[in-house]
C-alpha cells in the first residue's frame, strides 16, 4: 500500500515541479503556455527558443510610453538611453521568461491574476543596471503604486519631486528590490554561479538550470511535504471506508 501511495507522491510532486519548471504566469499580456516565438524583437531576441510572450508585446516592450502599460519612463525628464536599456531588458524578462515559476505567486489585482515575488538576480545584472542609471532622476521608490494616472501616463504625484536617482536609490539592492515592490531579490551571487537569475544573456536560457535548482532545493520540500499530508489523509479515508 505504501509503495503506491510512494509512487504515486514522487509521480505528483514530479509533474508539479516540472510544471513549474516551464510555465507562463498569469498576467496582462503572457501566454497560456511557453513556446517558441521566433519573431521576437531585438533585446528580446534571447527568448525566441522558447518564450511567454508574443512578438508584438517583445516589440512594443521597446517602445517610449508603450500601451503594454501606457508607462512613462520619462516622468522626470527623458530617461537616458543606457538605463532604459536595462527597463527594456526587464520587460523582456518578465514578459517573455518561462522559468519564473518557483517565483509565482497569486494577486489580487485589477489587471493581472499572479505576479513575481523574490526573484534572485545575478548581482552583475542588479549592479550594471543601477549604474547605468546612476545619472538618471526620478520621484518614487516604488514604480508599481502611488502614480497619478489621471491623464493615462503615469506622472509624478503631488508632493514628490524630481531627485537624483541616488538620492531615490542610494545602493543597487534598493533599486532592484524597491522598483517594482520586491519583485526581485538583490543576491549578492554572480551569474556563473548558477544559482541566480539572468536578465542579459546570450545563447540558451541559463534560468532554466536556475529555477530548476530553486524547485529541487527550497519549493519541493514544502511541496512534498504538503502531498504527503494530504496523500496519507487520503490513504487513512479510505483505508477506513
Ligand atoms: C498581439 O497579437 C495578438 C494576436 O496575435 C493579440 O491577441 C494580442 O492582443 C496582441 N497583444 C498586444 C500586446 O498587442
Ligand atoms: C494629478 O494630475 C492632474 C493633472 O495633471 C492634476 O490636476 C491633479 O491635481 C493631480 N492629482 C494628484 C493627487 O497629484
């Protein structure tokens, strides 16, 4: 009986980890399932062997006030181009990537149903993006609330102003952490370590490798340990009946 019920927990916890493994989330402009897409446009190019988003989102994640998110990078006068390479690196990123599924978690949003929470990113991405934006201004530490959005762009609300990025951001960790409401995780890893995500890469998906550690070593304990329970419940029910 145990052997089955054995079984039968590696079998599940296997599917599910594989699932999570090679996922799109559920969000304003993603996939239902990852695939390949090979139209996808310059920095998003990386993605093509397999991606979560479309080409016209890839193409409009270029775009100055683009209507993914009508987002003004240029709230605080015209962002400089070396830093919104790195904002379109990022979109590329959350739109396109199929390995963030250790990272999902559920919302309660208007306008997408799971987002991504913790994401370990590769201190040389977090650092290269921070320092090409050194130069830069901007009036929030959080870019995901508190916009005035009454003319359809986000603008600075009253009573902010326009700073110096590091006087906004004074470390790496508070940029990559606070922008986007703890989407990422600021580690102190680098990318050969394996442990850690990738915004910029060339060649195949090195976050692959990466979510699947992540799935091996933190979510399955607490994953099969929750199949357990609720297989051997199961096993006393009808042991019982
Ligand atoms: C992209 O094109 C598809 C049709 O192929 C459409 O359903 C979708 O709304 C478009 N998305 C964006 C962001 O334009
Ligand atoms: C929002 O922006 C509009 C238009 O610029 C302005 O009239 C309004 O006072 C602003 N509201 C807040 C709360 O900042």
């Amino acid at each position: 009986m145990w052997c089955v019920w054995i079984l039968l927990l590696a079998l599940v916890s296997g599917t599910l980890a594989l699932d999570k493994l090679n996922m799109c989330m559920d969000a304003k402009h993603h996939k239902t399932e990852p695939g390949p897409e090979g139209k996808l446009y310059q920095q998003c190019a990386p993605w093509r062997d397999n991606a979560c988003c479309k080409a016209n989102t890839s193409e409009e994640a270029h775009a100055d006030d683009s209507y993914l998110y009508n987002f003004n990078w240029n709230h605080c006068g015209i962002m400089s181009s070396q830093c919104k390479k790195h904002f379109i690196q990022d979109t590329c990123f959350y739109e396109c990537s199929p390995h963030l599924g250790p990272w999902i978690q559920k919302v309660d949003q208007s306008w997408r149903k799971e987002r991504i929470l913790n994401v370990p990113l590769c201190k040389e991405d977090c650092e290269s993006w921070w320092n090409d934006c050194k130069n830069d201004m901007t009036c929030k530490e959080d870019w995901h609330y508190g916009w005035n959005w009454t003319t359809g762009h986000n603008v600075c609300p009253k009573g902010s102003f326009c700073r110096k990025w590091t006087d906004v951001f004074p470390t790496p960790k508070s940029m990559c952490e606070g922008i986007w409401s703890k989407s990422y995780l600021y580690t102190t890893l680098s990318k050969t370590s394996g442990h850690c995500m990738q915004l910029w890469f060339t060649g195949e998906n090195p976050n692959k490798k990466v979510a699947e550690y992540y799935l091996n070593h933190a979510t399955w304990q607490r994953l099969s340990l929750s199949t357990l329970l609720s297989l051997a419940s199961l096993s006393v029910g009808i042991v019982l009946l």
